[in-house]
C-alpha cells in the first residue's frame, strides 16, 4: 500500500469517529420525537436541537487531518503496511499522538531540545545491558 493510500485510510478512519458522533444525535433525536407510547409527538424537536453542524463539520476536518498524519507516519517509518491498520490509526488518532507526545524524547524534539545522550554512551556489554565508554569508543 503507498503512502498515500494510507493516509487516505487514516482519514477515514477519523471521519468514523464523527459520523458515530452524528449518528448518536441522530438516534437522541429520533427517541425525542416519540412519546412513551411510540407514537409521534404532535410537536417533535428540530433536529439542530441534537446535532451541533459547526462543531461537527470543524470536528470532521480535524479528526480527518489527524488521522491521515498518523496513519501517514507510522506508513513512513515502516511501522504500518495494511489498510485496517491505518484506519485504526485514523480512528485513534489523537490518544496516539498524545501519548506520542509525552514521551520525553519526542516531547523534546517537537520543541526543539536536543535529546540526551545515554548514561553509558549506547555501547552494549556482554550481558546485554549498556557500558559506559570514554571518548572514541574504547575504555
């Protein structure tokens, strides 16, 4: 799948999460519109009561734009390949990119800090765990 695809997907996927909101309006309106009995009632609500089109149509455009830059990097870096994936991206778009943003590393590079370098220089040891080196890489 190309890239563009993917984020094609992941903006769909963050539609999703809007068209659910709209539709759960939709089905507050409908029970509104009925009595305890199921029938009709003589002066049923408007619509617009249960449906805010400002917020939603803002909503849709920013969960559309989140969702497709998710699903764009994550199919950048390799991380992602498939369709449901990018959509389920889309979807979760914005808890992704909050949790991606607490990471301290990431947090860093968004504002422009330079990320610390490890204790131990990045230079593993026998055991799997990492040592310190001096400079040029030996002891």
């Amino acid at each position: 799948m190309s890239w563009w695809q993917s984020g094609l997907f992941g903006a769909g996927g963050g539609l999703s999460v809007e068209l659910l909101a709209v539709f759960r309006g939709c089905m507050q309106w409908q029970a509104a519109r009925r009595t305890a009995s199921g029938r009709r009632r003589a002066r049923p609500p408007a619509l617009w009561h249960y449906l805010d089109t400002a917020a939603h149509a803002c909503l849709a455009v920013l969960r559309a734009g989140m969702g497709a830059a998710t699903a764009l990097l994550f199919a950048a870096t390799g991380q992602i390949s498939g369709a449901y994936a990018a959509v389920a991206l889309g979807v979760s778009a914005p808890a992704v990119l909050a949790t991606l943003g607490a990471v301290p590393q990431v947090a860093n590079l968004v504002a422009g800090s330079p990320v610390p370098a490890p204790a131990n220089n990045g230079v593993p040891r026998g055991d799997g765990t990492l040592e310190a080196t001096g400079p040029g890489g030996g002891q």
